[in-house]
C-alpha cells in the first residue's frame, strides 16, 4: 500500500471505528457487529505497526492497552476534587435547603437531582478536543496519572466532536453489575479471592500498572460535572451536562430539575425505587443546585461545596427464616455451606439461598437452621447473611457443625489447619467429577458446544462417564439413548467433543482443573514449556520462574502432576488423541522464552524500535528489572536499574550485542 493511501485508510478506519465506540457506548444503539469491528480494529493496529508515524493518541487502537507501569505519576488538580457532606433523612435534607436559601436570600432554589453512582471519581482532561490526561481523585488536591487505563474504557472519548481549546469534566468510573458477576465467576473458577462488590472491583481494575488488565475488565463511565472550561460558558449545571453529551461525552443518566426542595424530596424517594433494577449501582443520589452563578455565591468549605449534598438511601435488609443448610461439594471437593431460607425480596429480586463461605463464618455468628436472620444484598448484587436474631432462636436449636462425611460420596472430610475450607478428599466423588466435567466443556477451557451442566450431570447418573477421558469414549448410540437427544443432536455432540481435541496445551492445563490456575496462567505455563511432559517433569521452581507465576501456583501445579491419578487421566486423554502441545501464536524467533529490559538511550534506535525488534523475535520486553530478567539491554545514562541488574548478575548487553545476537541467532 502506498503511504498517502495508507494514510487515508488509517483516518478512515478510525473514523469508522471512534463513530461505532459512540454509537455503541453512548448512544446505545450499535451500528456495526462486534464482529466487524474486531476486524476492523485488526486492521487498523496492523497499518499503525507499518506506519507508526500516523499512529495518534485519538487511534481507537490506544484502547487495548498494553505497557505496564512501574508506577503512577502525581497529577495536581487545578480545579480540587470536592467530596460531598451527607444527609441521611428528610429532616437533614430540609436543613441543607434551608441553609441555601437563607445564603441566597430566595424563597425558593432551582437545584438537579442526579444518582450517585458508587465507583471512583476521576478527572479526564482535554486540550484541543483531545483526551491527553486523566488522573485519580487521590485527596482531592493530588491523585495520580491513570490516563492509560482510563484510554481503555470505551465510553471515554479520546476526541470530542468540537475542538475545545481546554476541557476539565469529572465523571465517576464504576464496574457494571453483569460484568461485576462475570469476572468473579471467572475468578471462582480460578480460585483467586473474590471482589466484594463492583466498586472494589472497579478500583482494583483502575489502579492496574498494566492498562490491557484494565481493559479486559469492561469498566464504563458517567460524567457528572465541568470542573473547567476554555471558550464557553455556561449559566446552568443542567446545561453544561446537555452539553457535555453533544461532546461525545456519556452523561450520568435521568437528569432532573425540581424547583424547591419538595419536588427534590419525591425525585430521590423515585430514584430509590428504581435502585435495584439497574445495571450499575448507587449509593445515594446527588442533590445540586443548578445556577452556576449561585453555586460561586454559596462557595466552598475547606473540602466540600456549600452548594451540593449526597442523600445516602440506607441499605435495604429483610427479615427471613433460615431453612437449612446445604453443602456443595466442588470441583477441588471443597464443601461449601450454602443458607437456604424462605424467599425474600431484597434490592429489586427475590432471594432464597446465600453462600456461608465455610464453618467459621458460621461459628462467627452463630447461625442455627431454624433461625431468623437479616439478609442483605452485598453491593446491591449477592446476597449475604448479616445477622441472626437471637431474640426469636427456638430453644432447641442446636448449634451447626459440619459433618464428619462427604454430603455426596461419604467418604470423610478433611480440614487442613491453615485453611478455611473444608474438603472433600475422595477424587472419585462423583460431586467432584461432575463440576470438574463442566469446567473441562465450559468456554475458555476444552469449550465442548452442547455439553451443559444437565447432560454432563445424566452423563454421570447413566453410569457413561466418570472423568472428562471418559468423554472421548463416546459412542453415538450412548447419546441417543440418553432422555432428550434424537439421532441429530447425538451426532451434534459427538462431533464438539470431538473438535476439542485440538484446543491445544494452554486450554488443557486450564480444563484440568488444577487449583489456582486460572486460564491466563494456563496460557504462560504452556508457552513456556510448550508440552504436557516439560510441564509435568518441571518443579515448582521453575514454574516460578515464569513471570506472573506465584510459588503458590507453581506448587499446585507440582503437585497435580505428582498424583497418580493425574498420569492416569493424562495418559487416558493421550490415547484418545487430545492435543498436549501448545502452538505458539507469535513467531517462533530465536529471543523466544526471553525477558528483556530496556534502559538508558540507545545510539542507533529508538527504545520502541528495540522493542519492537525483540518481540518480533519472540522476546518479552518488561519495564522492571528482576530475578526473572534474562537480559538488561543498556544505553547511555542507565540508571538505578542497571545497578539492579549488576546486584542480580542479569545480563548486561548493549545495542550491538543485540545485533550480534540477531545475526548469529547466538
Ligand atoms: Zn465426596
């Protein structure tokens, strides 16, 4: 392709791809397929790599991150980030408006009532109708420089439809509730601790050093004020937000203006009943008044506006009766006590059952079956017990022990003492093989099309398979004899079971269902040692070698290929020609395998020429300097990070070692 032509099609692409972001994001009414736009995003990175000189900050390839940090600069805000005081009633409420009217010596004030949604508050600036910083709200005066992260959140533009010469707006960044219930499935499936809610969800997203985590985490944004402004002005807090989305901007939704506070009193009570049937949550709602002239009047305390106030909704809990309490037995047979009570609704949906996570909990509040217990919804999302009511405990209650035998199998259960779980340690229980079976069908993992829960679950009843080996068994006779299935869906079935044989090693190490290894560590190990033997003959030690694997990881991993019955089911899936090797998708190169860091200036390129050199080399290029380094590639002025390398006897090589190394493949 010819530059210029390059060049257009690059403008094109962007234009085509920032206008679908708006109409996907904002506006809410997609335009193109997701489909579609991966391929055209796929487009325009591969053009960009070409021509790197047209490649801008407004490109909406900037919003799959990548980099990481090895920290956050400060950003001093020009405009402070205020934080609001809190009414908790009506009475409180009416005080605030007393106060502003006596302020302003009105009868009546014109204020906007708007929800207050819970993430974290953010500042994006603009010059010239371009996105070029957003920070933290840190202590209001200082917070820190997450302009990488933020780029990544689609509803954010990097361009506004006009080029405002200077643009400040505050917008509040949250995780929205599926996407909330999404990633911490994900996580109980790879047994990483759980998010207590979507705001620290959120802020664990934000606060990442590498911006491609953050962009995985589907974070979204309302903008809810204009801290500062080149070039127009405006009389009303209503109108700068109409016009903030006219901007391209995704303003905090159902916007209202009430003159008094009476009307402001029956819009909150309104908000709050629509609170538990949104997608995102909130806290409260935020009461402003809407004259930007009265606001200056009113002015400030030393951190909070005189002229805004948050009316906090208290949480919503109900009163219910706790019917029982039943195990599950999981995929690494630990036994998870669940509440089951009588049904209540609770922030927006009828609730019957909640996780009492093991028998601490338990013991902690004293939970009897048979008692009265307050349930509330974590976040607004999952539902929790808080408390029991003693007061109502019939006399007989007896206090909860777990039993001595697995609920499923009978065989005994066992606790070891540094951990919270109880287990289940009888890896034939059928409780364990069913929940392993599903993992190793579900996506992500072997991603078996048709083979839910329910068949998996008559599989195991049928006596037809006992491990997920036992799934490339299958005849197509033993399908269609199974309730529900007809000559065409066994054949269906038959043949995705088949197809995932060839998944390849990174998705087999996650479909094992090893503890702790999630899908993204499954990905490293089988890059880094490319067969299901390496990875079995490795020790915990070189696992942990592997940037981003833990020794915790890295021993469980020891230990799974040290059971006999791991070889056994590994050798059974051998024989029935499941792949175990991992086919690298990058080029091979000869730097494969190999961490690089760059430091100091180069003489002959550019620090992103040499990075772009070693990666199309197969090498890792990463920012910090440690025991897994395997090359420090210094210029002149390196600094604190040579010192380390030398301390750590890392590699110290210069640019025409580099080359050297290219020409010989060393
Ligand atoms: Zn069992």
């Amino acid at each position: 392709m010819e530059k210029t032509e390059a060049k257009q099609r690059i403008d094109e692409l962007k234009e085509i791809l920032n206008e679908a972001n708006r109409s996907y994001y904002i506006l809410d009414a997609p335009e193109i397929s997701d489909f579609e736009y991966d391929k055209l995003i796929r487009e325009l990175i591969v053009l960009e790599e070409e021509y790197p000189e047209y490649k801008t900050q407004d490109s909406p390839s900037q919003r799959v991150g990548g980099g990481v940090l090895e920290g956050f600069e400060q950003v001093t805000h020009a405009v402070q980030m205020q934080s609001l005081t809190d009414v908790f009633d009506k009475e409180e409420l009416f005080d605030f408006d007393n106060r502003t009217k006596s302020s302003l010596g009105l009868d009546t004030v014109e204020y906007v009532t708007e929800l207050k949604i819970d993430g974290l508050s953010v500042s994006l600036e603009y010059r010239d109708g371009m996105f070029f910083r957003g920070s933290t709200r840190g202590d209001g005066n200082i917070g820190e420089d997450i302009t990488n992260n933020l780029r990544t959140i689609k509803s954010i533009p990097l361009k506004l439809t006009e080029q405002i010469p200077y643009l400040e707006v505050r917008g509040e960044v949250f995780m929205p509730k599926p996407a909330f219930l999404r990633l911490n499935e994900l996580r109980e499936v790879a047994e990483e601790p759980l998010f207590a809610n979507p705001r620290n969800a959120a802020a664990g997203s934000l606060r990442q050093l590498d911006s491609s985590v953050t962009a995985q985490r589907s974070l979204d944004i309302f903008i809810f004020n204009v801290q500062a402004v080149e070039g127009m002005e405006f009389v009303t807090h209503s109108e700068s937000l109409d016009y903030m989305r006219k901007l391209g901007f995704k303003v905090i939704p159902d916007r209202r203006i009430q003159h008094g506070i009476d009307e402001v009193y029956d819009e909150i009570m309104r908000l709050g009943e629509m609170r538990g049937n949104l997608d995102f949550e909130i806290d409260g709602a935020v009461v402003k008044v809407n004259s930007l002239e009265e606001r200056l009047l009113l002015g400030s305390n030393s951190k909070t506006p005189k002229w805004a106030t948050a009316y906090k909704y208290p949480p919503e809990r109900q009163e219910t009766e706790l019917i029982d309490i039943v195990l599950q037995v999981g995929r690494t047979g630990a036994v998870t006590p669940n509440a089951v009570f009588k049904p209540v609704r609770v922030a927006g949906s009828l609730v019957s059952r909640a996780t009492l996570h093991n028998i601490d909990f338990i013991h902690s509040k004293d939970i009897r079956i048979g008692d009265h217990i307050i349930i509330q919804k974590a976040g607004d999302v999952i539902p929790e017990v808080v408390e029991v009511i003693k007061d109502k405990r019939k006399p007989d209650a007896a206090k909860y022990e777990m039993p001595d035998d697995c609920p499923v199998c009978g065989e005994p259960l066992e606790r070891i003492d540094d951990e919270a779980a109880t287990r289940c340690t009888n890896s034939n229980c059928p409780a364990q093989q069913l929940r392993s079976i599903i993992h190793f069908a579900s996506k992500g993992a072997m991603e078996i099309d048709g083979l839910g829960p329910a068949i998996v679950e008559k599989l195991i009843d049928e006596g037809l398979v006992k491990t997920c080996a036992d799934l490339y068994e299958l005849k197509k006779d033993d399908i269609v004899s199974l309730e529900g299935f007809a000559e065409k869906s066994a054949s269906n079935l038959i043949e995705s079971i088949e197809n995932s044989k060839s998944r390849g090693l990174d998705r087999l190490l996650f479909a094992l269902g090893i503890r702790l290894i999630g899908s993204r560590a499954a990905k490293l190990i089988a890059e880094r040692f490319g067969t299901i033997e390496s990875v079995a003959e490795a020790n915990a030690e070189q696992i942990a070698e592997i940037p981003d694997i833990g020794e915790k990881m890295a021993g469980s991993v020891e230990h799974y290929f040290s059971e006999s019955a791991s070889i056994e089911l590994i050798e059974h899936l051998r024989k029935c020609g499941v792949d175990m090797t991992y086919e690298a998708v990058e080029k091979g190169g000869i730097f494969s395998g190999k961490t690089f860091v760059i430091t100091g200036t180069l003489p002959g390129m550019k620090r992103s020429e040499a990075k772009k050199l070693i990666e199309d080399n197969g090498g890792k290029v990463s920012s910090s300097v440690s025991k897994k380094t395997d090359y420090l590639l210094a210029g002149d002025e390196a600094g604190s990070k040579l010192d380390k390398a030398n301390k750590l006897g890392i590699n110290v090589i210069s640019e025409e070692d580099l080359e050297k190394m290219l020409d010989n493949n060393f």
